[in-house]
C-alpha cells in the first residue's frame, strides 16, 4: 500500500509538472464528451475523457502491482 501511494503521489507531481504538455493533448476536447449549452447556461460532462483516464490510471496502477 505504502508504494502505491508513494506512486499516485509522484504520479500527480509529474502531472503538475507537465500540465502545459499535457492540456495540449485535447483531453476534455473529445469526441462523445457531452456538452450542452442553453440561454440560462450550460452543462458538460466530459465522458470520453473520464474513460480514457481511467484505462491510463488502471494500466498504470497493473503494472505498478506487478513490479
């Protein structure tokens, strides 16, 4: 436990780092996010970014397991 959370930790650290780099790939951009404007305001729910970053975080979290 101690090493996952040391993992998820340095995880979100290179995240932070990174964030110029990464808000350059489009994530909340894609195709299937839902998004909803009226006249009294909107509504967004990106669903297509929320799935590939849960198979990032779970292929990451497996190989972390393994090792």
């Amino acid at each position: 436990m101690q090493k996952l959370l040391i993992l998820g930790g340095l995880a979100l650290v290179v995240a932070g780092l990174c964030w110029p780099m990464l808000s350059r790939l489009g994530l909340g951009r894609l195709p299937g996010d839902i998004s909803i404007q009226g006249e009294n305001g909107g509504f967004y729910f990106p669903i297509m970014t929320c799935i590939v970053v849960s198979v990032v975080l779970s292929l990451i979290f497996w190989l972390a397991g393994r090792f």
